[in-house]
C-alpha cells in the first residue's frame, strides 16, 4: 500500500483503508478507549483504539509507544464528532518505524515549557515541535519570496566565496583562518564581489552567509549570520531605497498569504509597512528632543527603538548617513554620504547605499578607514574598466525573521545559531 498523507486522509470517505506514516504526537489511554494523536509535515490525525472493536494485539500495544517515536498505522477513516478535523482513524496495524527513547531531552510538545538553549541543544528534536516547525517554516518562505521577488525583478543569482584575502567590510571583526601557507579570512559579507559582478550584469541578489567577529553576546546578533544581498548598476542610494521597500512587502505578502496556520499558531499581527525617509540629521534631532543621545556617526539601539516606537508598522529608511560611520566603499556626499540604513521595529534591518566606482577616490577612502590599498589591488582595479555608478543593500534574514514573528532572541529563529559561546549542534 502506498503512503497517504495526513492532509488527504482527512478527506478521504468513510471506511477508505488508508496507510500513514508519521510521529506520535500524543496519546491518551481511557482503558476502553484509547487514543494516538499522529502528525505528519502536513497535520494532525487521532488514531481511536476501541477495546472489543479494534484487534486486541493492536489494542493492546497502543499504550506501549514512546511520544515522538515514528510509526506507520493502516486502518480506516471514520466520521467522528469528537474528533478536531472531524474525522478518525480505526486502526488495524500498527508498526513502529523508530521509537524514540525515554525520557525525551527536550520537551517537543506545541506548548514546549523548555528553555531555548536546551532546545537548540536538541535541535533534532525540538524541530518536532509546531513552534519550531512554524518559525522555520515561515523562514523558507521569506527565502523564497526573496527570491522571486528578485527573480520577477530580471535580478540574477549569484554565489560567491566565503574564503576571502582581505576583509570586506573593515575593522577588527574578522575571522582569521589558516589557508594553506598563508592567512586568510571568513567572509563578512560578500560586498566586494556583488559590486563586480554589478558592473556587468546590472542587477544581481545573493543569499550569503556571514561571518563576524563581534565579541558582544546579544538577543540580536550572531557570529554567523545569513543576508540577502541586492545591488544594481546605474542606480543611487533612492533608486534601491525602493528596492528594498518592495521587496520587505513582498515577503511579508507572501508570508500572509503561505502562512496564515504559523502565524496564528505564534499568535502574531503581521502588517505591510508603510515607509518613511528621515536623514540622520533629522534623526539626530529627533533624538535630542527625546532625551536620547546617540553617538556621532551612529545610532544607538536606544534610538533605533525610539524610532520603532515612534513610526509604528514602518520601514524607517535613515538618509545622508555622516560617512565616518560607514564603511569605505560607500560614496561620500559632503560631510556625509550616500549611505542609508533601514530600520523596522525598533531594529536595524538593512544597511546600503550608493557606492564608490572610482579607483582614486576609492583609494582615499580606504586609507581615511586606516586600510591599506594594496590589500584591496583588485577590487581597486575593477573599477578601471567600464565601472557604472551602481548602489545595494543588505538585509538581515534572521533579523526580518524575529521581527515578524515578534521573537525576542536571534537564536530562535536561527537553526543552528553560532554566537560566543554555541558552535555546535
Ligand atoms: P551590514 O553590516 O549592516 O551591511 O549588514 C547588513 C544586515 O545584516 C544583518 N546583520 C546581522 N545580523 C545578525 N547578526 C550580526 N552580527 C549581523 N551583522 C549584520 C543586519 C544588517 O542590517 N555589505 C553591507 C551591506 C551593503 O551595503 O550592501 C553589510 O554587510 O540586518
């Protein structure tokens, strides 16, 4: 026989003999009557054994099975009006695929009273959880929608290295490997390599893991972390402002639209954002007048939250960012520069902007950010050739995860999270 899903079987008419395979989820025994409720990756089933009626071996061994053990029953559907879905299954065998020992490490119940790094500790398991499920679910299809959004969009997909000779966004938070005879580095974002590949192609999107050094131990950062990466040639820091607002409304759309089971599970009110742009200047002030000081070329998270409470259900894009607090390839403008970042719940969720496509004054720029051009010889001269003025950005994926689905710390949302301290499972 072949294998039903759970989804169908609900249905199927009564008396269809039918075969599934999954995970107990729970089971209750009422000595007449006992119950399994069996989940697979697409719902729920009770499994009703009734003592006289079902076949005693069968009747017998129902209360023997562990919780989350798999295993495959044959039996018919029933009409039931006790049962949720309104349909049961009367089984007439039931084999035992791989049990699963007691006691379990984790609890994997939908209400799961574990603490998170017991959890990630038992990822295995704790992905048998309908929280889990749901936070990941929702992940796949952000990644998705991202996707073909991009791909809707004439955008072409790119992979890039994840080894790299010199760093690429500068300052001390590197990772440095051995490679062979010499020292090489982690990626921390594959910027370097979308630009070149922007002078050519035009438009191009990565999903790009990155890896940072950052000693700090927070609810909202990891050592290593995923990004969608855009960028665009012949485009300023405006034209991919708008980008990126279309594209966060895309994703959210699609996520309203593919996940409305996960997002009630989790309890949550997700909206479209509307989007706003302030320049850092008018933040700077703003922040003044609440009381909030922020440091000169930067925004605190205090701020960054100020502005979440401030502009609820908004993208804020912060403009005309002071270019000493932002990294070397981005185009100066004045004191300032064409650098942006985007922040949507109290939370910076993306950094941009126009780029330096000058080798000269790339050159300045790298040596005002204390780093050394040679380092840099390539990357320098891809801009000798035909180089456009061309501009991107880069969004945080777990970030956008734990916003949307209101969720505290990164890690929860991150599958099998890298930070300080965590480097397995
Ligand atoms: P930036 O360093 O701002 O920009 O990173 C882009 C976005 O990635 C997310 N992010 C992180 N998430 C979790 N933990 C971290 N340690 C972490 N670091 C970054 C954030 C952030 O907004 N190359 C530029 C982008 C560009 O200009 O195109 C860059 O990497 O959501």
């Amino acid at each position: 026989m072949e294998r039903t899903l759970i989804k169908d079987a609900l249905q199927k008419k009564e008396n269809t003999k039918v075969l599934l395979k999954g995970w107990i989820h729970d089971s209750r025994d009422l000595k007449k009557v006992r119950f399994i409720v069996l989940k697979d990756r697409t719902g729920r089933i009770q499994i009703t054994g009734i003592n006289g009626k079902t076949a005693s071996t069968v009747f017998d061994e129902m209360t023997s099975f562990t919780r989350e053990s798999a295993i495959e029953v044959v039996g018919t559907i029933q009409d039931s009006k006790q049962a949720k879905s309104g349909k049961e299954l009367l089984p007439e065998s039931i084999t035992i695929i791989a049990k699963a020992e007691e006691p379990l490490p984790v609890d994997a119940s939908d209400y799961s009273k574990s603490d998170l790094a017991n959890r990630i500790d038992n990822r295995f398991l704790d992905l048998h959880s309908k929280k889990a499920q749901s936070i990941f679910r929702v992940q796949s299809t952000i990644l998705q929608a991202f996707r073909e959004f991009m791909t809707k969009n004439e955008t072409i997909e790119a992979i890039f290295p994840a080894i790299i000779g010199a760093s690429s966004e500068g300052g001390t938070d590197v990772f440095e490997i051995k490679y062979f005879e010499k020292s090489a580095y982690l990626s921390q974002s594959c910027q370097l390599y979308k630009q070149m590949l922007a002078c050519s192609m035009e438009k191009v999107f990565a999903i790009f893991t990155a890896w940072r050094a950052e000693k700090h131990n927070t609810l909202r950062h990891l050592n290593e972390s995923r990004q969608l990466d855009y960028e665009e040639a012949f485009a300023d820091d405006k034209d991919v402002m708008k980008v990126l607002a279309e594209c966060m409304k895309y994703m959210i759309q699609r996520v309203l639209d593919q996940n409305s089971e996960e997002l009630e599970f989790l309890k949550v009110n997700l909206k479209i954002p509307k989007t706003k742009y302030l320049t850092f200047d008018e933040v700077a002030k703003l922040m003044k007048k609440e009381k909030i000081k922020i440091p000169e070329h930067d925004l605190s998270g205090e701020a960054e939250k100020k502005l979440g409470d401030l502009f609820p259900d908004t993208i804020v894009f912060v403009t005309d960012w002071p270019i000493k607090g932002k990294p070397f390839y981005i185009m100066p403008d004045g004191e300032n520069s064409k650098g942006f970042d985007a922040i949507w719940k109290g939370l910076e969720i993306s950094s941009g902007g126009q780029r330096i496509h000058e080798p000269e004054l790339l050159k300045k720029q790298l040596k005002a950010n204390g780093m050394d051009p040679k380092n840099f010889k390539e990357y320098i001269n891809s801009f000798k050739y035909g180089a456009p003025p061309h501009a991107g950005w880069a969004l945080g994926l777990e970030r956008i995860t734990m916003l949307m689905l209101g969720i505290e710390n990164i890690r929860e949302v991150t599958l099998f999270p890298r930070d300080r301290d965590r480097l397995s499972p």
